[in-house]
C-alpha cells in the first residue's frame, strides 16, 4: 500500500460544486501539505499543516480550504470551483528538520 | 522570497550519454536544503537527490550527482549513462533551514522536461 493515499486519483465536475480532495498516510509525519501542478509553473503551495492544531496558508490558498482531522489526515476542499481550478493536486508528508517531502499519487481534477 | 529558475525548459540525450539540468535560485539565507524530484508521464514525484548547504561535499545517488556552487547560488543535476527510465520532468526545489516557526515549505522551479532517445 502507499504510504501517501490521496483519493480520488480523478475527478471531473461542475462549476460551482463543492469538492472535496483526501488525503491520508501512513509514515507518520507531522508535517503535511497540498500543492497544485500547472503546465509551465511547477507546484505551488496551496496549504501546509505542522501538526493537527498548525494550519497555514501558502503562497495560492484563495479558493480553498483544509481540515486536518487527524495527524494521518489532511483534506483540501473548493467550496465553489471554478474552471481555473482545473490542476493537478498533490498531498505531500514530511518529517521536520528539513527532510524531503514524500508525495502521494495525485488528484486530477477537471472543471467544466 | 525564495524563487527557483530552471532555464532549459526541455532536454533530449542519447540513451547512455550524460546530461546534465540547470537550476539556480535567489536567496537571502545561509542555511537551506536543496532538493530534486522526478515526475516521470506516470506523474508521481520522486524524490532524486538532496543536498544540504552547509556541506561542501556535492549529494550523489548512484547515477545522479549535482554540483553545488553555493556562491553562485546554482545546483545543477548531472544524470550520467542515462536511461530510458530517465524520462521525466525534473523538478528544482528549495527549502529555507527550519526554525520554530515551520518554514519547511518547498519552493519549485517550473521544471525541465528530459527525453532520453533511444
């Protein structure tokens, strides 16, 4: 199984639905965090948690949200999505102390 | 802030040639991490190699090495006999030392995207 599980692996909807992206692991790290990959622009910081009471906005956080339900849990969600959302979202995990981030498999998600 | 430039958005190499991936970035910092993934067509991420820049010593991972040129803030990646599994885009990251407050975000550059021709 993989350490990172990031469900669903693709997701296609509407504007203006409500979207829910999961994610969980099971290296446990305290340390996690959502990212979006656009062609040309690398990934981009969406939101990062230190601990299930530590959430912090990145560098592109308009438009989302997250949960850390559980040291093992981090969920992003898009309240109303809008095309421009349309990315591909990663969950990553890490330990602290400037080790490297371990990534899950990704969500492709497509808004119409 | 951090930013991360990876200048070659595309490279093809001959299989079992080496090729080596630019990457230099801005800092104000003299502690930090530097890091780069793979992102192979089945688009996970990999971590390759990471170097840290309080060592002088250049990070190798069996065909992979950088050379760390911390005064010129630049950390190239070289990928000696490559293969075909090589294939991939290529991400730079940059992580600034962590502290009490976090800090442990990752700063990508925009990639470069290696073909291995056969």
């Amino acid at each position: 199984d993989a350490d990172v599980t990031q469900t669903p692996r693709n997701r296609i909807t509407k504007t203006g639905k409500r979207i829910m992206l999961e994610c969980s692991q099971t290296k446990g790290h305290d340390r996690m965090y959502w990212y979006r990959q656009d062609p040309g622009l690398g990934l981009r910081l969406i939101y990062y948690s230190f601990d299930v009471k530590d959430i912090n906005k990145g560098e592109i956080s308009d438009g989302y949200s997250v949960s850390r339900q559980a040291q093992a849990k981090f969920s992003l969600s898009l309240e109303s999505a809008i095309p421009n959302q349309t990315a591909l979202y990663f969950c990553a995990t890490s330990k602290r102390g400037g080790q490297p981030q371990h990534f899950g498999d990704g969500t492709r998600l497509s808004i119409l | 802030a951090q930013t991360v430039t990876q200048s070659q958005p595309e490279m093809s190499v001959q299989e079992a040639e080496t090729v080596t991936l630019s990457c230099t970035y801005d800092t104000s910092e003299s502690n930090y991490y530097l890091f780069w993934y793979k992102q192979p067509p089945s688009r996970q991420m990999i971590l390759v190699i990471r170097q840290e820049a309080y060592k002088q010593q250049n990070a190798t991972e069996n065909r992979f090495s950088v050379n760390f040129q911390k005064a010129a803030k630049s950390f190239s990646l070289k990928i000696s006999d490559s293969q075909l599994g090589d294939t991939a885009m290529y991400f730079c990251a940059f992580m600034k030392e962590p502290s009490n407050f976090g800090n442990e975000k990752l700063t990508f550059g925009t990639g470069t995207r290696l073909t291995i021709i056969p």
